[in-house]
C-alpha cells in the first residue's frame, strides 16, 4: 500500500506556487490542448482557461437519485424557475492536494504544471467571461482546489461588482474540506464579504462515508475523515448558502448498511437536516480515469470495481436512511428550502 499524501505539507507547497499576493493573481489551468478536454462537451472557451459545464439533474444512466446542485441555488439566486440543466462557466485552479482516483481532472493539471497554466487575475478572468458572446448565468470556482486559495472567492467578489455584476451573476465554489486556509489566510472583512454577499453558494463534499473509503479515495491519512465534519461544522456557523457532496465509494462492500447509517448519524449531529441538503455523487468513468487505470495492476484495478460496485449498495442504504428518518413531505421538498439553523443563522 503506497504512502498517506502528507495533506499539510503537499497544501503549504502548493498554496506558495499558486497565488501571488501582492498582484492578487492565481494559477489558473490552461484547459486547452489538455487531456480533460478530451471529456468536455464544447471546447475550452475563455481563451483556453475556462470550459462550460453542464449541470444535469438526472442520472445519465437513470439510476442514481436526481442531483439538485447547483441547479436549484442557481435558480433561486437568479429568480428564475428551476428546470433539469443550468450552464456553468468554469475556471479550474491548478493545484490540488489530495488524489482521489476517480477525480475527472488529470494529476498533470493538478499540481501547479506551468505548461498547463498561468497567472490570472480575478478580474482577469471576468474579462474573458464578459468577452464571450454567449455567458452562462453562473460561474462555478473550481479545481483542483479552490480553497488552497481561499483569496479567489472574495477577490471573484470584488471583480463582480466592480463591473456591475454582482446582482446578475450566479457564484458557487467548491471545497474538498482538507484543510483551515479559509481560517487561516482570509482578513475579517473578505469573510464578512463572502458571509454576506447574496448571489454565492458553496459547496463541501465529503470524500468517502467512513475512514477507509475516505483514505482510499483521497489517498490521504483515513484520520483526516473526522476533520471535514469540524470543517463543515466552521462553514454551517457562519450562515453561509452552503450544502454537501459525498461521495460512495469504498474499498470494501462489508457492512454498508450500517456504515451508511453512521454517516448519517454524524452529519445529523452537525444538524438534523443536513441529509437533506447533501447530495451523493454518482461515480462514472471519463476517459481520463481510463488512461489512468492502463498503469494500474490487476489487484489495484479489482479494488476500483469493489468501489464503483459499493457505491451501488450504498445509495441505496442512503435512501433508506432517509425514509426512515424523515418524512416524504421533507424529502420532497427542494434543497434551497431546507433549513440549517446555527449560532443563530438560518440558510
């Protein structure tokens, strides 16, 4: 079994090769001419550095429960009825540190690769968007991982308004819950522009729905599963629009009843209805994870079925779960309408 990623030291080392403080820039990936274009539904627009992403709500398969993320914050954001599909621009950052072996984006795009990026501003960036003749109505930050650069949202912020789009633009982030940089790196004041700034939502995914499935996709030390629920829990008391991810994937199919089952135990103790604003993600093989599995043994390629079959089992134990703890008129009522009360605040 290879080496825990050591996730403290590989986000330090990246966070300095990805932005530049004093020209408020970042590493932004150069999605053209890279291998996760080859998965893209339009080429990479923005000059290279953006791509348009299509959020569907159904399952390609059919399958897998109905994904409301971002479609239905979108919606109410933008005062619009909520439909089946919205469109995203996306912009990537170039440094992830952990290596989830399902991830769709290739690890040469994920570790500050300077033949597949370059420093770009915020507004930066909302130049190239407002220079396309055909904008999505959101911008989705993502990665990599956006929150090496905690800076990104809040500097995204400024550049919105600044050119007056701060009431018409839709702004989701997204955070792998690995690390206290938002703590850590933002003043009071970006904090307080992020908590308050009424067209953004964020988005946490849990990685894995117990320690071991959690290592085994992440490729981190498993002891870092209990850190994304403290994480979440910082998030949930500042009264952000804030909702989950997780994904159900696992090295083993033993038990996942129960296992599923104490997972949402603990996301019902950061608050009761937390089940109901976290959606699972269905695991699905891009092409990049197919040129990847070519350099992997028979063994490790037998342990990735094990997942993606557990995964099965598991979104099922998770309905069940759900039934049993909520009533059909809470679990038929939209994602935005959930309430998650804390300190005071309610989202």
């Amino acid at each position: 079994m290879s080496k825990a990623i050591d996730t403290n030291l590989l986000s330090s080392s990246y966070r300095a090769k990805a932005i530049n403080l004093a020209e408020r820039k970042l590493l932004i990936t150069r999605l053209a001419d890279s291998e996760q274009a080859n998965d893209l539904q339009l080429p990479p627009n923005c000059n290279g550095f953006g791509r348009i992403r299509h959020f569907n709500r159904g399952s390609p398969m059919g399958a897998w429960p109905a994904n409301p993320l971002p479609i239905d914050p979108a919606a109410r954001k933008l005062r619009v009825p909520p439909g089946d599909i919205v469109l995203a621009q996306v912009f990537q950052n170039a440094v992830c540190n952990w290596r989830c072996w399902y991830c769709f984006v290739p690890f040469n795009l994920l570790s500050a690769n300077p033949k597949q990026s370059d420093w770009l501003t915020a507004g930066d960036l909302i130049d190239l968007y407002l220079a396309e003749k055909e904008r999505a109505p959101m911008i989705d930050l993502s990665g990599g991982q956006p929150d090496l650069v905690p800076e990104w949202v809040p500097w995204t912020m400024e550049a919105l308004s600044e050119r007056g789009l701060d009431k018409t633009v839709f702004l989701w982030s997204d955070d792998n819950l690995s690390n206290d940089y938002f703590w850590r790196y933002l003043t009071a004041d970006q904090i307080e522009r992020i908590r308050t700034y009424p067209m953004y939502s964020k988005v946490c995914c849990f990685k894995g729905f117990d320690a071991a499935s959690f290592a085994y996709n992440t490729g981190a030390d498993p002891a870092l599963f209990d850190q994304q629920f403290r994480l979440f829990q910082r998030y949930l008391e500042l009264g952000l629009d804030l909702y989950a991810y997780v994904t159900f994937t696992s090295p083993s199919e033993d038990s996942i009843q129960t296992k599923i089952a104490a997972f949402v135990d603990r996301l019902q103790a950061l608050h009761r209805n937390l089940p109901l604003r976290t959606v699972p993600l269905e695991i699905r093989p891009f092409s990049v994870i197919t040129e990847r599995n070519t350099r992997l043994s028979p063994a490790a390629l037998l342990l990735q079925q094990t997942a993606m079959n557990a995964q099965q089992a598991a979104i099922s134990a998770w309905q069940n779960e759900l039934s049993r703890r909520f009533l059909p008129t809470d679990r038929a009522r939209s994602i935005v309408d959930v309430s998650l009360v804390s300190n005071g605040r309610s989202v």
